[in-house]
C-alpha cells in the first residue's frame, strides 16, 4: 500500500495543511523545530487524537473546534485489500465520491 496524499485539518500545528502528495519511493521532511514534522509522522497513524490547532493569533474568547481529522488517499492493490479486510473481521468501509456520471446513472 502507498500512502498517496495526506491532509490534516484543526490538528496541533494544523489548521489546514492542505494536500500534501508523496511519491513512490523515499519520503524525507525536513524543517525547523516546532513545525509539524511530528505531528505529520502522527497522522500517519490514522488514529490521530483531537488536539486542536491553536496558534498565538487565534482569540481567547472564541472556542475550538475539538475535532481533528486526517484525510488520506492510498494505492493498494486487490491482495493487499484483501488482507486488510480481512484484518478487520470482512468490514472496511470505502467512501466512494460521485462523479457527475454516477449521479446521473442514479435519476
């Protein structure tokens, strides 16, 4: 399986930290301290606890969001599915998104 894209949204350093797509083979990031590499390599879990963003700017009196979420894109192949449905007692749910074609298969 690759991990193809990733995407955190309200988490630690993340607002939003909008798609970030990795190719096939070597991975390396790199950056100063105290901006998120920790965080990236945590999503990478896909379990990710609620620890929302909040940054020096954001107002005291204004609530968070306490929800975080971690969007990601995968290739796999159909052996390796397999597995992974099996791995979860034959249940894994696949969100699937409509394209124009589809929903006009549905009227």
């Amino acid at each position: 399986m690759q991990i193809r894209k990733l995407r955190l949204l309200n988490y630690k350093s993340f607002a939003d930290s909008g798609w970030l797509s990795f190719s096939s083979g070597f991975t390396v990031v790199i950056g100063k301290n105290n901006v998120g590499k920790t965080a990236l390599l945590e999503a990478f879990n896909l379990e990710i606890a609620n620890k929302p963003h909040r940054s020096q700017s954001s107002d005291p009196g204004v609530p968070v969001n306490p929800q975080s979420t971690a969007d990601v894109e995968v290739q796999t192949t159909g052996q390796e599915f397999k597995l992974i449905n099996l791995a979860h007692g034959g249940e894994v749910d696949v969100p699937v998104p409509m394209t124009p074609e589809s929903q006009a298969e549905r009227l």
